[in-house]
C-alpha cells in the first residue's frame, strides 16, 4: 500500500451525525454519554458510529498520530509463551528508533478485540502490529481500515487487507508433521486440539495435516474439545480420552507445543514409552522446552525473527516506504525425542 | 492513601518554565521540539521539566483521565511467563468494570523504564499497576508521585511510596527452601543467579537464602554472572560452572524456575541423579512446570491472586476507597521430585 492509499479521510462525529439523521451536537453527546437522549436516538448514533467505524478522539486533534511514539501490539494472550519472543523482535527493531509498544490481548475473543482495537485507537498509536487468525468483527475490521497508521498483521497467513502480514505457513505446520508421521512409519495418527474454531491457524494446521495423510491414504482420528482451554492441562485431558477411545494411536499431532507438553506428562504418568509405543509432536518451537529434559518435536517458527520482520515493515511504512503485502517465513520440523 | 491525599497538583509547563527560568512560550517550544531555541536553554528546560517530574499532557486538558478505560501495567517483561498468570489475574478482576489494560515492559533497565513511565502517563491511564524490584530512577518515581491516578506497585516487597503494594514475601522465598534444604539433610547447597545488580526481589530472597543457612552454621555456595540474562540456558551455563569448582555440591537453590529448568537439563544431559546425587529447587511455581515429567520444588506463588488483589485495590481506589498500604501474599514450598 502506497502512502497516497493511506492518506484516506478519518471517519468524523459529522459522518455519523449525518448517518444517523441527528445534528452533530446530540451526537457528540451521545459518544460522550452526557444530555438528556431517547433511547431510540442513542441507538441510532451508536449503530451508525459502529457501522462507519467512527472512534472518538481523545486527541481533539491536537495532536496526530505521526507525533505518537507508540506502537500498539495486539496479541490472543502473553500466556501463551510464543508471543514473547515475538515481541522481543518488536522491540529489538522499533526501540532505536525511538518507539514505545504496548501489548493490549484479545483472548481469541470477537467482541473483545473490538473494545481492545477502539481503545488502542484511542491512544492515537503511530502504529499497529495486531495477530490475526481471529475471528474479527466487521466493525473491528472497518475502524481499522478507517485509521490512518500503518497496521501490519502478523501470525495469520490468509490475506489479511491491511498494509502488510508476517507469518509462518500455518499450511506447512500441518504438512510437515504428517509427512513425518508416514516416513516414520506411523500407521495410527491423531489429531488432539481445542477452541478450533476461535483459534482460525490452528485449524488451518488440522485441515493440511488431515489431507496431507489423506493423500497417504491415511484417516487421522481426532479428539477435539470446543469447551476446553488452549493450554497445557487440556493435552491431558484430551491424550486421556483419545487412548481410552483408540488404544492403537501410534503418533499424536497437538495443537500447539504446550498441549503437547501436558499429553506427554499423563503418558508417562500412564506408564506409555514415548516414543516407541506412541509419539508426539507439537506446533511453535517453544524455547523452553530446548532446556528439559523431554526435546518434544515440533514445528520451529522463529518467532523473534516474525516480530523483527513485522516491526521493519512498520519503520518502512513509517518512513513512507512501499513494503511487501505477504510475507511467509520459513518453517522447520525439528526432531526431538518424542517422535 | 485517601482521596484528599491524592488530589495533588499536577506540574505544568508554568512550573516548568517558572524553574528553567524562561517564558511559558519558550518551554512549550522545547516541549514541542519547535521553535530556534539555544541548547543552553533547551538543556535548562529539560533539566527542569525531569527535576519535577513533567510530562506533557497530550490530551491537552480536554479529559481528565477519570474518563480514561485504560489499566496501564509495566512488567519486566512477557518473556518471564509468570506474568501471564498475573495478567490474567488482573484482567478477571478489571475487565468486569470495563477497563483495558495495556501492558508495557522495562526489561529491568533503569532508563526504559523511565521513558515507559513518561509514555504511560501521556496515554492518561484510570490507574497504574507497576512491578517494583527495579533500580528506579529518581526521575521516575517523582513522575508517578506527581501524577493523580491511583498507582498499585505488586512483585515487591518492599516500602512502595504508591497507593499500595501487593507481593509475596521474597524473605521467606528464599528461607523456606533453606529450611527445606535443612531439613532434608543436604551439606553442601549452593545458589546460581543472574542479573542480581537488576533484579532486586531475587537479590532479596539469595540474601534471605545465605541468612538462613547462615542460622545453621552452612554457608552456601555460589555462582553468580551479572552478564548472562535471567534465562533458561543461564542456567545450564551456570551449573556447569557450579559442578567444575564444587563436584560435592548435594543441593542447588537457583533464582528462579526458568533458570532451575536449565540447571536441570545439564544436570541430565551430564548423567547426574536428580535428586539423590544433587537436588534442585526454583521459585516462581511456573504453571508449565505442573504438566512436565520434571516436577520441580519450587516455591509457590500464587500469581493469578497477586493480580487479582492488585487489581481490586485499584477499583477501591477509583471508588475513592482506602486500601491496605501492603498486601503480603502467602508462598509456600511446594516439593517436587528434584529434592
């Protein structure tokens, strides 16, 4: 995206005023929650602010955005310890020159990211770098595209209609671990996740390791839980379930490395020899599991490196400079003793 | 701290100026980067506007930050995960009241942190919920004192000067796991740590660590590196070291579990009996630690109530409530299999 395409016009309390057929004055105070207003106007003014994606601005343009130092990063939860290392990267690139980040989570929740985008709007950022593979809300995703700063997408590889996106191929994350599967011989694979359909790449990860075996003529089982969790005490209560329903499982793909992480505790608490009886693999290379004992494989997403790249892009575009709309890294699987 | 306590005057340019001795105009145009002004009188002016703790206000009077959504908490950083749990915590408690919290880091270091600080404030926050444990410049602590939002400090136990404090015992952090030690009949404990000069709260618990033993007539050992970073692989280098000098080493205390968990890999990798050849014992009780083979003994800290209490103190606050001026919060040694 060119700056002449980012120089769109910010949506105004005019704008909303006229859309809802009220005069500015009712409603500036509907958005300031001050007056005597129906009901009925109320909701008027709100739905159309929602509709055109309008944001109050705290700034009563004073101030723009170009004299910000902050860049806003939006991420599902820092629980999830991959995100660390992302922001680390941020940091390393966008300190020297003289940016502040902070971290607002949206907790793979739609309504939630909507208030965290119009507060994060609200601080006038000079910059956003937000995750995708969310489910977004319409009115989320239009007072993005309605602001005028940079706004670069990371983690999600699907298109993602902002300046630019950084991420792994969440393709070749499935992919890898079950072309690994069938070259070491697995007969019995399976597939154990949660919050699939909050979590949009970690289903993309389901859908190409199911069709990558399919093409083997392999019929993964699955134990999925809408209910649970995406952390590590799920991977034993769904590991429990899955060897109960299919005591045959050979090989277990895990959402991620921290489900991963609690399937192999109730496994070797239930007397099973990883990796020769079963094996288990994870998704994101999580640094701390390169210090225990257990060297769970994984598919390595160098994480420092996606926020460094992300950060350089909004420097770029800071500096006015075209960058590239997609950009994929590189993804690895790397064999551990679990597989 | 009461409410009329916290009615305070905030510093204004005139205050600025009034002590630089310029004009208001002249301070506002060093403020604003503006302006042909000598560098004798720009350093006089930001010398002034540091001494008394100014920050400009960027909303430029036009809200108060009683009308502001937005919690900012400062952490070391998200890399430590048990910050997540903290957040969480503080999220449960905030969200229902429809606050946004924003999370910045100070990775430990003294001037980051300041400007952090100075971003924080511009954004206008409902309240402010920092760690301490930090070399704090003089610089900003006055821009907190100053300012009028209710400021909780949590991890540190130690005299705040804010509205409030909520940590655990970092003393008893480090004598329980003496006691333990003790108790378990171990003659040569030994302690490794990083960064000690930084972080101030595991300064405390090595000190209360040594005291301890010291009760008992032991006087343990240790390796410790100012240059190596609080993590995982620090601990493998660091145990390493600790084995060549002391081989009769029986028990290690390590700053925190990130750090434990690297003891323990080498420790593994190099063929040592864990726990009866030599023990290992952490702090932090990280929540990833539950679901892994290695059961490490940690002490405990119950992170998520730490941000709940911290966050219930700032809603009494902004109810114009009195709060506890310091929460200590129970720890407990929790044993593992590695002691």
């Amino acid at each position: 995206m060119n700056n002449e395409a980012r120089a769109k016009k910010r949506v105004t309390l005019a704008d909303v005023a006229k859309q809802a057929g009220v005069s500015q004055m009712t409603a500036s105070k509907v958005m300031r929650n001050t007056g005597s207003i129906s009901e009925a106007t109320r909701d008027r003014v709100t739905a159309a602010a929602r509709d055109l994606g309008y944001v109050p601005n705290r700034l009563a343009g004073s101030l723009s955005s170009q004299n910000s130092d902050i860049v806003a990063v939006i991420l599902p939860s820092i629980n999830d310890t991959i995100y660390g290392d992302v922001v680390r990267g941020i940091n390393e690139v966008l300190r020297p020159h003289g940016y502040m980040t902070f971290i607002g989570e949206n907790q793979f929740d739609t309504e939630l990211e909507e208030d965290i985008i119009r507060s994060v709007l609200s601080l006038q950022p000079a910059a956003i770098i937000l995750t995708g593979g969310i489910n977004r809300s319409e009115a989320a995703f239009r007072m993005l595209k309605n602001w005028q700063c940079p706004i670069v997408q990371i983690w999600d590889d699907s298109k993602s209609g902002f300046d630019g996106s950084v991420s792994p191929s969440h393709e070749a994350g499935g992919a890898l671990v079950a072309q690994h599967f069938v070259d070491r011989g697995f007969k019995a694979p399976a597939y154990i996740g949660a919050e699939l359909s909050k979590d949009l790449c970690a289903a993309r990860r389901f859908d190409s390791f199911k069709s990558k075996l399919q093409a083997f003529g392999v019929v993964p089982f699955e134990v999925t839980d809408e209910a649970l969790p995406r952390r590590g005490e799920t991977g034993q209560t769904l590991v429990a379930r899955l060897m109960e329903t299919r005591p045959e499982t050979d090989a277990i793909y895990c959402l991620n490395d921290a489900i991963a992480l609690g399937a192999l505790s109730w496994l070797h608490d239930n007397g099973y020899d990883v990796p020769n009886q079963v094996a288990v693999a994870g998704f994101n290379g999580t640094s701390l599991l390169q210090v225990v004992r257990t060297r769970l494989t994984t598919v390595d997403v160098n994480r420092e490196r996606l926020g460094q790249v992300a950060a350089k892009a909004v420097v770029s575009l800071l500096n006015g400079e075209d960058i590239a709309e997609q950009t994929v890294l590189d993804t690895q699987l790397v064999q551990g003793n679990t597989t």
